[in-house]
C-alpha cells in the first residue's frame, strides 16, 4: 500500500461525527502535561515551522535529527532549522540520530484520555530519532485526536494489517528502576512537546 494512501485509510477511519475536537483537545492538554509534557496547537504548516525554530533557538539546539515523513517534509522543517542556526545532521540514524540535540517525528494519532501519542514505528528510523536525543518534538495532526486507547487500536485494526510496531508514547521518558526513585530521560528524551497541527497536517503523515 502506497504511503498516500496508508494515511488517507487512516483519515477515513476517524470518524468526523460526535467527535468534538476542542474537548478532545483539552482533554488531552490535562492528561499530557500531568505527564509532563509541552503542548503547542498551531493553525498551519508556516506557524509550525516558526514555533518549532523558536523552540530549537531558546534551547540552544546545534544538531537536529529528523525523521522521514511525508507531513515533515510538507512542513519544510530543513528550512526551520537552519534559520535558527542549527543543522540537520545527516546519515544512518542508527550511527547519528544519538548525537542530536534533538529528533523531530510525525505520529498518526493523539489519545486524549491518556495523553499518549500513538505512531507506526515500524521502520526503526523514526523510533531511533524519537528515542535517542534528549528533546523530542513530536508533531501530529489536531484532526488525527481520539476519545480512547480502544479508539486508536480499533482504527488500526480496521486498516486491515496492523503495523509491525506499534509505539505508544507518554511524557518524556522516566524510571523508577533505581531505589525506586523517579528519574527522567534516562532511557530517553528527558523532554517532550507536542505540536498539533490544525490545518495541513492531516494531508500526510
């Protein structure tokens, strides 16, 4: 299946009746920075692209990994990122990806009771460059929000094939494994934004 096609399924199935995006919306903002998480909304790609250089130049990001994703590249984020003076740095991600500063992916879902953003992880790329760098900016599609987790899994069961690797994040990373004593970003990013995206970003994924 072409990836055009994979993400319009995945558009067709979120059903556009009784679902009240804004409450979705706020629902999500609680339950997400109760976690600890940053959430940003923006109109479109152009205020993406300003916000995500604003963020990358107050946290003075030298290297920037990004995934490969139809809705990164219609955001033009090469362009972003250079303008606030940091680079895009290039190869493997497997051999660089943990040398940025930070990694910016696209996930297919947002699941507001949870806070949790939802992504086909399948191709290890866009896991490594949302795991590995201690900042992640994750951008979704606002219109892609739903109620439930049982919401978001039957979407992907109704695809027909469900991806090989499913990754469902919450907050930025944290344990307890030592003395039972809260840490964050040990086994990954210590920081987390979301950026949902109203208009544009539900063209691709």
């Amino acid at each position: 299946m072409e990836r055009k096609e994979y993400v319009a399924l995945n558009k067709a199935l979120l059903p556009d009746v009784g679902r009240d995006l804004e409450q979705l919306y706020e629902t999500f903002v609680v339950r997400a920075r109760a976690l600890g998480t940053e959430v940003y909304r923006v109109r479109g790609m152009s205020e993406a692209r300003d916000l995500i250089g604003r963020l990358i130049k107050e946290m003075g990001a030298q290297k920037v990994a990004l995934s490969e994703s139809p809705l990164l590249s219609a955001a033009d984020l090469g362009r972003a990122v250079a303008g606030c003076g940091a680079e895009v740095i290039k190869g493997n991600p497997r051999e660089v990806a943990e040398t940025a500063d930070v990694g910016i992916s696209s996930f297919e879902m947002a699941v507001a009771e949870t806070g949790t953003l939802v992504q086909d992880a399948t191709d290890i790329n866009r896991r490594l460059v949302s795991m590995l760098p201690p900042v992640h900016l994750a951008l979704v599609p606002t219109g892609c929000l739903v109620a439930t987790l049982k919401e978001a899994i039957n979407n992907l069961a109704a695809r027909g094939q469900v991806p090989g690797y499913v990754a469902f994040v919450s907050g930025p990373s944290r344990t307890a494994d030592i003395e039972r004593v809260l840490t964050i970003g040990v086994h990954g990013p210590g920081r987390l934004a979301v950026i949902f995206i109203d208009e544009g970003g539900d063209i691709v994924v």
